[in-house]
C-alpha cells in the first residue's frame, strides 16, 4: 500500500523548492498531477505540471465522482483525480500531494492514513520578504496573499507534521525524515517482519 503525503503551505514558503528536492532524491515517490481550471504560466505544459481543463470539463468530473479531492482556489479549481493513487501504487511508490488547506481536509477525510505535512515561513517579515524578493505580485497581491497565509496558517491543527522553512537544506532534511520515519511505521512493516520471523 502507498503511503499518501498531503503538503500545504502559504504562498511563498518555499514548499515547491522543498519539494523538487524530494522529486530528485527520492526514486520511491510520486507526485500527483492535479486538474486546474487556471491558465498554464510560463514554461508550464498541459499533462506534465498539470492537466489543464475548463470549468465545464472540471464541473463535470467534480459531478461524476472523479475527484479525491478538489477545491476552489483563488478563483480557479484545483482537484485530484483518484486514478493518481492507482498510478503511484502500480509504480510501487509512495504518493505527494501538494494541495490546498480546503483539500487537505477533504482528504484526510477519505484517506485515514494520510500524512498531511504544512509548511511554515519563520515568520510574516519573513514571508513578505520572499513574497517580494520574487517580484512577481503586485503590491495589494502580496498583501492578499499575506493576508491568506495568516487565514492558512490558521488551521495549522488538522496537520501531523509542521516545517518551518527557516533555513532550506533543514527543511529538505526534516521532510526526508518524516517520509523515512512514516515508512517505518510498524503498521507498514509487516512484510519485512513477516519475512524475518519466516526465517526462524
Ligand atoms: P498554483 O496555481 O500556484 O500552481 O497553485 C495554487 C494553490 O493550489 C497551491 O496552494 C496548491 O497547493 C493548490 N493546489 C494545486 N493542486 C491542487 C489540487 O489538486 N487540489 C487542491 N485542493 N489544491 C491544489
């Protein structure tokens, strides 16, 4: 069985940096492939960042079920296809969902077992430093998105596991441990054990 990670973050807290390290040093992991209804930006291609789709096509996958999860964010919808679980499980990986505090809690929902992981600026000067050392918002949408990680932040309690990504190489480290430390679990275990004590 695949272990499910959740990943949120606020905007700006360097989670897709934390997360291309995972993608490149660990072959056991998969990474979801969402449905967007938002417009692809920069380098981004349909089918590889994500499967990018109308509201209408969306609707009507939302309406017949498709969806692990999927919310409305900022304006646009985002949603997880329930087929990724399959993907990853045949692949024999584990899964990483980066998604939204609203799916988060929808999935924890459906799967009991999922790890939600949330990561965190140091702090709001922090954050805005970011937010503006990437100079790609305009003023009142670094405001707003402040404003939003405040409301994120919020809801920190439905997570297992919070990052505070103060300094980058530790958070990379602290991810990799969780995910090393949930596979040891001994609920996900019993094949290795099973085959000691066969050995008996
Ligand atoms: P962006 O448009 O910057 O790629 O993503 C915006 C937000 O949507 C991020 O917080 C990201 O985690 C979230 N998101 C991406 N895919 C999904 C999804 O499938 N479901 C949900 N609930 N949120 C998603």
């Amino acid at each position: 069985m695949s272990i499910l990670f959740v990943i949120s973050a606020p905007s700006g807290t360097g989670k897709s940096t934390i997360l291309r390290d995972a993608r490149r040093t660990d072959p056991q992991l998969a990474f979801s492939r969402s449905y967007t209804t938002r417009a692809p930006r920069g380098p981004e291609r349909d089918g590889v960042d994500y499967h990018f789709t109308t509201k209408e096509d969306f609707e009507r996958r939302a309406a017949a079920g498709e969806f692990l999860e999927f919310a409305n964010v900022f304006g646009n919808y985002y949603g997880t296809h329930q087929s990724e679980i399959e993907r990853a499980a045949a692949a024999g990986c584990d899964l990483v969902m980066d998604i939204d505090v609203q799916g988060a809690r929808q999935l924890q929902k459906r799967v009991v077992d999922a790890v939600l992981i949330f990561v965190l600026p140091p702090d709001r000067t922090e954050l805005e430093r970011r937010l503006r050392a990437r100079s790609q918002d305009q003023p009142e949408v670094i405001e707003r998105r402040l404003r939003e990680a405040k409301a994120e932040t919020t809801q920190y309690d439905i997570y297992d596991y919070i990052l505070i990504n103060d300094e980058l190489d530790a958070a990379v480290a602290d991810l990799r441990s969780i995910i090393r430390a949930e596979r040891l679990r001994r609920k996900r275990m019993e094949g290795p054990v099973q085959r000691v004590l066969g050995s008996f």
